[in-house]
C-alpha cells in the first residue's frame, strides 16, 4: 500500500522544522522557534512518495523519493539525480551517502557540485 499524500506531506513538515535556523524567523509559531510549511512536487519534489529525508552537516536537507534525490537550501528544491532514493546517510566526514535503485552516491560536503556513484555489482543484483 503506498502511503497517502497527506502522511507524505507530514514528513516533510517534520523535517524541514530541523532546518528552521536556515530562515530566520519569518512564520514561527509562538514559542516553538520552527516554521511549518508543507512542500509538494509543485515546490519542486521530485514526487510525494518519501523514501528518506537527512539533514548534512552543513545544514541542507536532502530528500529522497521515489523518483529521485534533491537538496533544499532553504528556499528552493535542487534535483541531484533522477533514481529512486531509499538511504540517506551523513557520515560524520561531511559526506552524504544516498543509496539508489542505481548504486550508491557520495556527496562530498554534502554539495551538488561534488559527488560520486558507485555502481552495484552485477554479482550483488
């Protein structure tokens, strides 16, 4: 069974309040010091299935769906790659490590510009 729009847009709410600190203080709630906001593929999601959701080490969230890994900055989606995300991974070095339908990605600092994709192995498939 896939998961309802509307459970979808809830994790996404969740983890954008981690990433509050990044806007300041535009729309708080009284008290609470997080902004709630709901995202959909209009905002830029590649879909609204969520596979995983992880927030790097240099602040950004990255979003993984069913159809594809983006970073949200604060203020927009950037797409990093167009394959199903189901890992996201901080190590603690300053990389994310997303596991794919295609292999794994590392990005290096958790950036756009900087990543690798390690292919399974045939013998693994």
């Amino acid at each position: 069974m896939l998961p309802n729009r509307k459970s979808s847009g809830l994790l996404v709410i969740l983890a954008i309040a981690t990433i509050a600190p990044l806007w300041g203080s535009q729309t708080t709630s009284p008290g609470s010091g997080y902004i709630e906001a709901t995202f959909t593929m209009e905002d830029g999601l590649d879909s609204s299935i969520i596979n995983a959701i992880a927030q790097a080490e240099n602040g950004m969230l990255w979003v993984g769906t069913s159809e594809g890994l983006s970073m949200f900055d604060g203020h927009s989606f950037n797409r990093a790659f167009g394959a199903l995300t189901t890992l996201l991974s901080d190590d603690g070095n300053g990389n994310l490590w997303a596991g794919t339908a295609s292999g794994a990605a590392r990005f290096g600092r958790a950036r756009l510009d900087d990543f690798a994709i390690l292919n399974w192995p045939t013998s693994m498939l």
